[in-house]
C-alpha cells in the first residue's frame, strides 16, 4: 500500500490557525460505514449518538510548555521527555550547534549536552532543575504557522487534561466542555502525545514506515468500565491506539502501563473501538491511514472530498468526523 494513496488536496486557507470562539461549536461530519452514507452536523449534535449503555473514552493527558529557547535565542529546545527533572530528551535546532560537550543556557541554568540519540535527539543535562512553565511555550503545530500565545495556553488544552506529559494535544477532546462531559458516561485513559505524531510518512510504502513510541496509562476501573461497555466511543486516534494495542494482546482489558507503537492502516482489525472521534488528519499521515483502516479507505478519502468541498476547518483547531 502506497503512503501517496492516502494524499488529498486542501487549500491553505482551509487550516485553522485559531480556534473557534466556542469550543463545541464546531461542524461535525458523520460517517455511517455500514450505510456507506456522509451527513453534515453540528458537533453539539454529538449526544444525540450516545445512549446510556455507551461509553466514551477521552485522553486526559494535559499538554506542557515543551518549546524553550536559550539566552541568546540561537538554540531551540523542544522537550521530548522528561528523564529526571535534570535530564532532558530533547529536539534541538540548529543541531550542527549541539554536539556531544557543548552547552546551553537558559535563565540560570547550564545544560551540556550527554548524548546524541539514535533519532538525532540530545539528551541534555541541567546543573539544576528547569522550570518549563517560567521559561517554557506551548511548542504548536508547524501547519498553524505562528507561535503560541495567551488564548493557547487555554484552547490548546482539553476542558479536562490533567496528567501533563503532552507535547501536542489530543485535538479530537478539544470540542468537550465540560456541561457536554457531565450529560454523558465517559472515562478517560492518560496517552501523552509526542512530536511523532506530526511526523510525515516518507517511505513510499506504508509497511516501511517506523512508528514512534508514546507513554500511556489505563487504570483497573477504566479497564472494568470498558469491558462492560455495550458500545466504546474512542474520542481520538490516542485513545484508539492504546485500546487497539491492548485488544491485540487479550480483548478483556486489565490495568496496564506502558508505551505503544502500534502503527494501523487498512486491513487492521479492530477488537475494542466502535465508533471513533476525530478531527481531519494531514495529507499522507499515519493519523488519515489509522481512520481509513476504521472507516475504510474510500469512505474516508470520500469525507475528506467532502469535507473539503464545504469548507470544513482542518487539524488541530479545526471540525471534527464522527465515524459509526
């Protein structure tokens, strides 16, 4: 199967660059795989697809001000995990700067370089501890084209994320307020969301691809709840990728902690999830590959058509599909 398969054309100004003034008022594109059918709503429609014996699932996993540059500006830091609260996994830019030895201040602390990873991150070493909120920045998504400010700190967060962790948001639960929450069964497991996730797919066959790795976290009651659930609504690709990582292991979920790098595409089969929320995903991304393997390949390259033809807000801040 070919990654360009899974390209579509959409025009620059369809990419929401800010979020809506409402959280919730958002357009919501339904997909009914066994009817083959597409209809137009609104995400505040969304309940009327719930009933009581319904589960929903949402990842609580809370986003951190990972972006920090040095004194001078030059070096930009994009934290990738936090080792120990003095030793950090880092993106670095420029890298040809950051060799094994040299060093980088910011505020007061001096960090020097350890160790150059195999996927050219740099584990660097602080000589005390960092605060990320004082010197830090929500690191946004290179497709919005600016940096974050003030109203991010707020939109970029679900109305419930809790467990910080998150290099980006799981876009899919940024639609929930919290009066929606309250009028529906849900839970929530805990998946932080690294840079892989916009990482492109650059080898021309899918099977080629290497999935990166996220930490995730499922509690023993959530696990109990899912189990009993007549119906699970995954709200997002994280939330999928951890029930279909754990489904592949034994259908009847337990506690468990632990990291996933389940890569799914078409001919996947499902064992946990559905019914699935999502925002739309980038051209060629492993995100559009695991909706097309829930949905279907055409059914879902037939949405994004449409979605693109009525002017549907895309990505991060954009309108959501609701796949049954």
């Amino acid at each position: 199967m070919r990654t360009k398969d899974f390209d579509y054309h959409l025009p620059d100004e369809l990419i929401a660059s800010r979020p809506l003034l409402d959280r919730s008022s958002s357009r919501m594109l339904v997909v009914n795989r066994a009817a083959g059918t597409i209809e137009h709503r609104m995400f505040t429609d969304f309940p009327e697809y719930m009933s009581e014996d319904d589960l929903l699932l949402l990842n609580d996993t809370k986003v951190i001000p990972a972006r920090v540059f040095s004194n001078d500006g030059g070096i930009e830091l994009i934290v990738t995990d936090r080792v120990t609260d003095t030793e950090w996994n880092c993106m670095v830019r420029p890298g040809k700067k950051m060799k094994v030895g040299r060093t980088v201040s910011v505020g007061d602390a001096v960090g020097e370089v350890i160790e150059i990873l195999e996927n050219g991150n740099r584990l660097i070493r602080w000589d005390k501890a960092l605060d990320l909120n004082e010197h830090g920045s929500l690191a946004l998504p290179h497709y919005m084209g600016r940096d974050s400010d003030k109203e991010d700190l707020d939109r970029y967060q679900t109305t419930f994320a809790r467990e910080e962790g998150a290099i980006a948001a799981p876009t899919a639960g940024l639609h929930f307020t919290q009066e929606m929450l309250a009028s529906l069964p849900h839970d929530f497991l805990t998946l932080h969301v690294g840079v892989g996730t916009f990482r492109p797919v650059k080898a021309e066959n899918i099977v080629d691809h290497e999935m990166h790795s996220e930490r995730y976290y499922l509690s023993g009651e959530t696990a109990q709840r899912i189990n009993g659930a007549k119906r699970l609504t995954a709200v997002g690709t994280t939330c999928t990728r951890v029930l279909e990582s754990l489904g592949r292991v034994n259908p009847e979920l337990t506690k468990s902690v632990g990291e996933t790098d389940i890569f799914i595409y078409p001919g996947f089969e499902f064992t946990v999830v559905d019914r699935l929320l999502t925002n739309f995903h980038l051209p060629m991304s492993t995100l559009i590959m695991l909706v097309s393997a829930f949905a279907g390949k055409e059914l879902t390259m037939e949405a994004y058509r449409q979605a693109v033809a009525n002017e549907y807000r895309f990505y991060s801040y954009g309108d959501c599909m609701l796949i049954l």
